[in-house]
C-alpha cells in the first residue's frame, strides 16, 4: 500500500491535501484539485502512467494512458483550434 490519503487543514477547513503517512507531499488547495492530485499519484505508482512520445513533435512526456498521445503544449493547441474552427 501507498500511504496516500487525503487530510483536511486543521485551520482552514475548505483546504486539503495529499500525505503520504505523515508527510504532505502537495500543495493546500480545494478537495476536487486535491483528488486530481491523489489519483495521478496513484496512476503513476500502479504502473497506469508511463513514458510516451507526442505523436506531434516526438516530445517524451508521462501519459495516463493509451489514449493520451500529445504533449499538454499541442493538446492545449489543438484544443484552441477547435474552438476557433466551430466559432
């Protein structure tokens, strides 16, 4: 087992973050950001995320999975261009 979970602030009751056991190991932040952050944590310990090449420009970066294939700078471009394309 990881030792992951998720613990509220003690003081700011709307802030949460990540431990592994004793230790934080991210930033405080509202739960739905702080469960992100927990389960990529637990994709990459499975073994779920690995090293791909964008299929754009051969950039090695972790993908979450098979149908992950682009860096985040050409899925951030592609998904420009398609809002600029319908509108």
């Amino acid at each position: 087992m990881s030792g992951l979970h998720v613990r509220r602030h003690e003081v700011h009751q709307n802030l949460h973050a990540v431990f592994r056991d004793e230790t934080r190991v991210s930033g405080w932040q509202l739960i739905d950001l702080t469960q992100s952050v927990l389960d990529r944590m637990l994709r990459r310990e499975s073994g779920r995320m690995r090293k791909r090449k964008c299929l754009c420009c051969s950039a090695v970066f972790m993908s979450e999975g098979p149908h992950n294939r682009l860096c985040k700078h050409h899925r951030a471009t592609i998904g420009r261009l398609g809002r600029e394309m319908v509108g």
